[in-house]
C-alpha cells in the first residue's frame, strides 16, 4: 500500500462523469471533472494525493483508472448518491463549448476535508470549486511551500467576496483569458495580469486554449503557444491537465522561481497537448515519460529562434 | 538621389488612405494600405522598392513619410484619379474588423510593373492584390533569390485557379488562419499548411493576429506566440507590417534556411508589435533600430523555457 504521507501534492477538485460530443466523435460517462485531469497529469512527475468525492454509482474501474497512475485516494470520499454528471457539446472551434446539462448530485454537498496525512503537503492545487471551498480546505494545510488555485466565471459573478479573499492567500492563480477580462474589466490581458498580481499572488497564469498560455509574475512576463497539433479530440479538461502536470512538475523538480515555473509551464503544456488527442484520460493512460520529455524537447525547438 | 539599382527587396500592393475607428480613436485618411506597413517595415533591415499606384489627391506628405523611412519609389505609379480607399471599424475584439467601404479608385486598373532596376531584385514581397497581377510581376523578376506572396479570402473564391498557379511558383506563402481553413478545407492548421506545402512552396507562415504565428516547412514546424502589449491601438497592416519585416530582414541577413527564417519571422513579429500600438505608420515613423533589438531580446527571453 502506498503511504498517503508520500504526497507531495494534493488536489481538491470535482469527480465527473462526462457525456462529450465533438466533430470527431462523442462520449457517455468517461471519466472527468478536474480532479481527474489534474491528478492525472501531475501523476508523471510526482505522487499526488486526490480530494473529491464520488456517489455510490461510480464505477470501480474508474479507481482502477486513479490508482494505475500512482494516484493517492484517501482523500477521495464516497457518498451515498450519483456522481457529478457534466455533459457538453464542441462545435467545428473547439475553443467554445455548449454545456447541455450540469447534474451536481453528490458534489452538491461536497464538504471538501484534507485527511490529516495531506495536511503538511509542500503543493497544494485548489481546483475550480467554490472559492469558500477552497478557502475552507487552504486553511487545513499547515505549511504549504506553494498554492494554486483556479476559478470559472461562475465564482467571478456570485462569489466576486470570496474569490477576492482566496486570490489573495495563494502563491499562483489560474483562469483563461475571458476569466481575466470579466474578472478585472481590463480588455488587455497584460493588464488583466497586472491588476491581479497587485492583489497578491506571485504569479498568475492566464489559459488561452489552442493560442496557448502566459505567465505573469513581478519580475516577468513568458508567453507559450499551445503545442501545435494535426488533430483534437477533445479539449476537456486540458486547462486541468495543463494545471496538473505544472503544479506536478514544480512539486518534483521544487525550483520555484521565473526560470523553474516556466518550465513547469511547458510541460504543463505538453501533457495537455496530449491529454485532448483523446477522450477523457485515454491518452494519458497509454502516456509514458519518455513520450512527454521527447515532445518537450519538440516543443522547446519550435518555440525558439 | 538613392540609386534604385541599389534595392534588394521589391513591395508589390496597395496603396491606400484609410478611415479607422477602433475603441482608442477614429483616424481618417491616414497612410495605409500593404505596400506602406510592409515597405515602412522592411527599411528597418534592408533598401526596399515600393510598386503601387496613388491618385492625384495623394498628399505630398505620404510621400515624404515614404522618403524618411528610406523607401525607394521609382516603382510607385501616379494616376489620375483618387487613391484606393478604405474604411473600417474594430470592436472590442481586435481581431475582428468590419469593413465600412472599400473605394478601388485608380488601385482598380492597377498593372503593376516593376521598373527596369527592379527586375534583378533578390527578393520580392507580393502582398495581397489579385493573384492574376501577383503572376504577372512575378513573371517580370528575372532571378529572384526568395519570392514570397500573401493573399486573402476574395482570392480563395473568386480566382482560385490563378492563386493555385501562383501558390506553386512562390517560395513562401503567408496567410491568416480563416484564410488557411479556406483554402485548403482543413480545419486543422497543421494539416493546412501541410497541404499547401505539398502544392510548391518551401515556406507557408500561417498568421494568426495576437495569437501569433506558424511557420511550416517540409523540414520543420515553428510556433510564436505575439509579443503581449498592455495596449493595441489600431491592428491594421499588423500583417503586412510582420510579412514586410520578414522578407526585409531575409534580404539583409541572406540566410535562407530554418533558421534564418525563424529569426525573420520573429523580427517581422516584432515590428508589427510596435506598429499596432499606434494609428498607421505613426509608430513606425519613430521606431529606432535599437528599440527592434531591444524588444527582440525581449520576446526571446519571453518565449525561452
């Protein structure tokens, strides 16, 4: 059995099972919610411990799915219940989605708690939950050496209070470029960035989907594209993975400065990059190490000049 | 008086005076037009040849801006008549722009010849007419060293036979990513360009506004993203602007490989970042060799992991 004190990031996030429709094909109940993409990805870099909780009817192949990554899942609950069900559709730009129908079920009441193993974690990533929720489980972790969180539009409009109080507790927020628009009213997203760091964190990563990502910190500025690709599946859960696989990276090398998050950044970026070739956790479940640093090392050529 | 035997690189494409609105201001009857961001651009690098046509009313001082950024103008035909013309406003979003209206005047008997000089230029930057008279100067180059030739969507439909012919005579053709997804049928880019490439040329760099730009070859793939600004003023010619600084910087460093391109790529992203922070050539007229250095420096450090 492995040791939940062995984590060296914790993730607290949703469980879902997901019903996706893309142009090239379309999914019921795969695995989903950020959690999974997130555990996911870091699981390539580090031991990472998984906080959710799934209903009554999830299936123990999804576990199995968890726990051939390595993943830790004493922090994952089971109530009584159905799981969190998401369905959504891509259209020809799978930048934009349409989501059909939101089944919160047990997550309705998800009382997010880090068991004591996980409470001295050095990483923690508070995925996109209620902003009192990650509250709530930020003030459980005794001594973090680095928090992320991410958020949606949906905290930004009903819960701007509590947001505003979480962004300034953590070292790192996440959210895409409409998110950072909506959040701060700056239409520039250098400004956006800006306006953010100047409420607390040290960094700030700003998703653009398939135009990649940018890194704001006060001693710099990185831009990234995305990892080019012939073909997409689906893109859900690439903000997540990308998320995942940086917090995992940063977990495992522990360099936490401009140099070392922007490395994080780029695999963060190349996990996802194969994380929407496939549906669900498809593509990471057949992902090797060897795989992501040839690709990073690809990527690394295409970008500079 | 600049000897016209002394240009290394040839302009071919409109000339016009254009009314912007964008949320920073409204400009009427500014210089504009392909020829005018791209030959503004490629001075910065190399002696550059201007072929286009202005009308009787154009005014003394457009002329004199082209003279400052040392453009020569042996090549630019004056008619009788009016100046192309065009009008257009940007939302919010700028990346999307709407066309007011759109005056050919004497741009529409435009033949465009390049003068005697001209014909042994080394390099040759056909930028968006149609691709008829694209053929037709190109035609007139006697041994050109890297021909390049940009496009847009009324091409695509309406003379689709002659943009094949001249596509499979160019060594680079630039386009924006509509553009590329028209063209070819491909929603992916990465196929896009791999099908262009199939059809003749060495290079094709697919644009694609403030989300950068692709550059494709059958020997490599080359991704930047644009250099983030805190504000965009105006984006027209952002294109032209990047294409011109490219083929300029091409001409003067002579390397025409992987990775000269690369860097003519990333010089050209950068000129154009300077030219959208203001109206027109405005920005262009007061940029500084040590500036294009400095922020090329920059946008290295920017995209390095």
């Amino acid at each position: 059995m492995p040791n939940p004190s062995d984590v060296q990031l914790v993730v607290v996030g949703s469980v879902g099972l997901d019903t996706v429709e893309t142009p090239a094909a379309r999914r019921a109940d795969v695995l989903g919610g950020s959690v999974s993409y997130a555990c996911a990805a870091a699981s390539f870099f580090t031991r990472v411990g998984m906080v959710g909780v799934v209903g009554s009817d999830f299936p123990d192949q999804g576990l199995a799915v968890y726990e051939r990554f390595g993943i830790d899942l004493n922090g994952l609950q089971r109530a009584a219940g159905k799981t969190f069900r998401w369905s959504g559709v891509y259209e020809r730009d799978m930048n934009a989605r349409r989501t059909l129908s939101t089944e919160l079920n047990v997550f309705a009441a998800f009382q997010p708690d880090l068991p004591a193993a996980y409470r001295a974690t050095p990483y923690l990533f508070l995925a996109n939950i209620s902003p009192e929720l990650q509250l709530h489980v930020l003030g459980q972790a005794e001594r973090p050496r680095f928090t992320a969180a991410d958020t949606m539009d949906l905290w930004i409009e009903t819960a701007r209070d509590s947001l505003m109080a979480l962004i300034a507790k953590v070292n790192m927020l996440t959210l895409n470029d409409t998110e950072a628009r909506q959040l701060t009213g700056e239409s520039s997203l250098v400004r956006a960035a800006r306006t953010v760091l100047g409420w607390g964190p040290d960094f700030v990563v700003i998703k653009k989907g398939e135009h990649g990502s940018m890194l704001f910190s006060n001693s710099g500025l990185s831009v990234l594209p995305a990892f080019p690709l012939e073909a997409v599946s689906d893109p859900t859960g690439a903000g997540d993975t990308f998320a995942g696989g940086f917090m995992g990276f940063l977990a495992r090398e522990g360099r936490i400065d401009e140099a070392g998050v922007r490395r994080a950044m780029a695999f963060g970026s190349v996990v996802a990059s194969f994380c929407v070739e496939r549906f669900s956790l498809e593509r990471m479940q057949e992902l090797t190490e060897p795989e992501i640093r040839q690709r990073f090392e690809q990527f690394r050529r295409m970008v500079s000049f």
